[in-house]
C-alpha cells in the first residue's frame, strides 16, 4: 500500500517539476518575492530526492546508502535537463545557471538529511 503511495507521490512531483519548468513564464503567477524562483528550484529537488527515496526504500527492507547518493545524480541531470530545455524548446523561458545552482542545492540538503537520517537509525538498532 505504501509502496504504491509513494510512487504515485514521486511521479506526480516529478511530472509537476517537468510541466511547471517548461510551462511558458507568461502563465506563470507572477509573486514579487525576491529569489522566490531559487527557493522553488530548491523545494523541487529536495522533494525529489526525498519522495523517490521513500518509494525505493519501500520495496527495500535494508538501509541503503547508495540510493540517495545515486537520487542525487539524477536529480542533478533531471535539473540540467531541464534548464537545457527550458533554453532550447521554450520562446519565454531561458536556462539559468542559478537555478542549477538551487537545484543542486536541494538535491545536496536532501542527500545530506537522508544519510544522517539513515545512519541514527542505524546506530539505534545497535
């Protein structure tokens, strides 16, 4: 049950990131919050990791720490990706090296969170 949850979690977040990045700036809200862009790109990959890490470590019974090391990579790509597109396929949207920047920013607290998360827990069940 929680499996299922927590895909269909990390898919709609993803699916979410993809359209909201690629969705032209002049249908976007436009809320005067300085840097508010950098903290959107943040939220997104550290929700990322985090929701794909809850799928993965629910069809796993053993902590891995691989796993949010490996979800940290592809969030990072994910992020270039999409910046790469938002400059080559959109006319109102162009790639901005400060928003990999937030990316990798979130997609790091996040793999940082999940490691220290996982090593209490490990060192509880001693």
């Amino acid at each position: 049950m929680h499996k299922n949850l927590y895909l269909s979690a990390a898919l709609i977040w993803t699916c979410s990131i993809l359209l909201l990045c690629l969705e032209p700036a002049r249908d976007l809200p436009k809320i005067e919050i300085n840097n508010l862009d950098k903290i959107v790109h943040f939220a997104f990959h550290f929700g990322f990791i985090i929701l794909w890490y809850l799928y993965i470590n629910s069809n796993t019974k053993i902590a891995n720490y691989k796993a949010p090391v490996i979800l940290f990579f592809v969030s990072m790509v994910f992020g270039i990706v999409i910046e790469f597109s938002q400059q080559a396929f959109t006319t109102s949207r162009k790639g901005d090296v400060l928003d990999v920047i937030s990316n990798v920013s979130g997609a790091f607290s996040a793999l940082i969170t999940l490691l220290l998360f996982q090593y209490f827990r490990n060192k509880s069940k001693i």
